[in-house]
C-alpha cells in the first residue's frame, strides 16, 4: 500500500496560498456580484415605434439620460442641463426655442418617489389643498417604477365629479395626470437616487419613453 505523502509547514503555506488566490478568480466576491448585477443599462440599437411622418429618430443624451427622440426641420427635442432634463424646441429663424416640456430630472435624497414633493411644492400654481399623492401603476418596462400623481381625499371626489362632465387637462399644478393626456414620474432601479417626470400628451410624443436610460451621476 502506498504511503500518504507528507507536507511540510512551508509546503502546506504554499499550497494554501494557491487554493485563495485561485478560487477569488473562480468565484467573485459579494461587491462584484452585486454591480454586476444592478448594472447600468443602455440605449436600445433603435426605438421602439416609427417616427411621425416628416420625422427622423436621432439619439439624444445628456443631464443624465439618454434616449431616443425625433426631428424634422421645424422641431426637435433637446437637452437642458440647467433644467435639468430635455425640452420641445420649435427652431424659428434657425434658433431653437423651447416650447414645452418633455422630461424633467429630480433628485431624490431618501430614493423615494415622495421627495419630489419638496421641488413639485415650490410651483407656485400648487395647491396643497388638493393634497396630492403619488400612485404606483403598471410599468411595461423591466426595472421601471411609474407613478402618477392626484388629488386625494374631498379634492379627489371633487376632480372625479368634474371629470365625469368635461375634460381635465391638469391636476396637481401641471404635474398629475388627469382625464385628459398622459403624464407620469419614473423611478429607474439602475440609479434610483433619480426620478424622472415624462409629458406623454395626448398623442405619442417626439421622445420615446419606452428607450429611456437614466445613467450614474
């Protein structure tokens, strides 16, 4: 029978040695899996609809989000850093303009969607008697939250009876969704210290919401 081979103390410490460096290759540690798998996505290769005729899709990124959006000679969407976010600009004599909002970043200190409240309470057409409150709805996005935002209690009573015999284009200043165009808060998992504020409209909008990256900052 053959006799077990015998190590000694600086062999063992070699051996060791080698086992721990070759398994922290084999087998990352807690820290790497997690970015791993919370990772920051990117641009889809192209939207997900067909432009508006008379359009083209461009790539617009900055403030922190990338997206795709669309443009024809007249209009376009663009980004504001001081915003920050991106806004509708009409181009008149080959200068842009703004004319609308498309998408406004917010910066949540506590990542919950109520911090925005502190920023949407500085408007100075807000109404605190509407009391308005954020309501999760369906996402169609992976690791997208959507919110909306309306009234509640007695100021939700009063905007559904006003809903039911004419058309509501805002609630909450210019902020909730009513019965009349869509507009929604977004709450991206790959940086969720950042909510986002999307006017969809009544008609699909020049931007497409269903490409939006929102990268570390």
């Amino acid at each position: 029978m053959a006799k077990p081979i015998k190590y000694g103390f600086l062999s063992q410490f070699i051996l060791a040695l080698y086992f721990i460096v070759f398994t922290s290759h084999c087998y990352p540690s807690k820290k790497e899996s997690h970015v791993d798998l919370i990772h920051t996505p990117t641009l889809a290769a192209s939207p997900s609809r067909n432009p508006h005729h008379g359009f083209e899709w461009e790539k617009v990124s900055g403030a922190g989000i990338e997206f795709w959006a669309q443009k024809n000679e007249t209009y376009q969407v663009a980004i504001s850093e001081t915003l920050p976010g991106a806004m509708v600009e009409m181009l008149v004599d080959g200068e842009p303009v703004a004319i609308g909002l498309a998408i406004q970043v917010f910066h949540l200190k506590n990542q919950k969607i109520e911090d925005v409240l502190e920023f949407l309470q500085e408007d100075e057409n807000w109404d605190e008697a509407e009391q308005c409150e954020f309501r999760l709805i369906e996402s169609n996005r992976d690791g997208v939250e959507r919110y909306v935002l309306q009234p509640s209690g007695t100021a939700l009573e009063t905007y559904q009876l006003r809903a039911s015999q004419e058309p509501i284009n805002f609630v909450c200043s210019i902020w909730g969704m009513a019965n009349s165009g869509i507009r929604y808060f977004e709450i991206h998992k790959s940086n969720p210290s950042i909510a986002l504020f999307l006017e969809i409209g009544q008609e699909a909008p020049l931007f497409d919401e269903q490409t939006i990256v929102v990268n570390k900052m």
